[in-house]
C-alpha cells in the first residue's frame, strides 16, 4: 500500500514553507501540492522552502508537479529550495534529470528552515 501524501504549510523563524510526507504518486497528489504552492506564491512568499525529509515517493507525476511549481515560482520571480530529499526521491528524480536542476536549501539556511 502506497503511503498517503500530505503538504502542510509552516512557519518557523520567519520562514514559510511546505512540509511535503508520504508518497506524490497520483494526479490528486500533485495538483494538491501544486495548490499549496499557489496558496504561498499568491501570498508573495519568498523564497519558497520545500521540506522533503518525509517524502517517500515522487513519481512522474510529482516530478510534473515539481516542474510547475518551479514555472510558477520562475514566473513570480521566487526561488524555490528543496531540502531533505531521501536516496529513493533523489533516484527517481535522477532518473529523469530532474534532481540536478533544482536548487537545494544554502548550507547557511540549513539550521534555521522548518525543523
């Protein structure tokens, strides 16, 4: 059985983001996510945090996901910082390239972003 996904919005320090846990792996998944990210870019956020340590799973869908949000960030002039990923989301997202263009949390922000 394939986890549920989940996208909670934080707040820590100043910093706003996405806390994204279980598995992005179906269409209701992604345009969930993709909402969220809407919600905090209409808010005028930025930069925009993505919290991955309890994400499972990223399939095509989630990596369909991942692009849009990276289009509406772009669009919105707001950089977007993954962080956390775990070795099986950092394989699937390899798999396809789309690992090596995102931009991963600055080592500086590290301690102070969500958790």
């Amino acid at each position: 059985m394939v986890p549920t996904f989940t996208v909670k919005s934080e707040r820590q320090r100043g910093d706003r983001g996405l806390h994204l846990q279980g598995s992005c792996c179906n269409s209701a998944a992604a345009v969930q996510l993709v909402a969220a990210a809407k919600q905090l870019l209409a808010e005028g956020i930025s930069p925009l945090w993505m919290d991955c340590h309890q994400l499972q799973v990223m399939d095509r869908c989630g990596q369909q996901a991942i692009l849009q949000i990276e289009q509406l960030a772009s669009r919105a002039q707001v950089t977007v910082y993954w962080r956390g990923f775990s070795e099986p989301v950092v394989q699937q997202l390899s798999a396809t390239g789309l690992y090596l263009l995102l931009r991963h949390a600055p080592v500086m922000r590290r301690g102070t972003y969500l958790g």
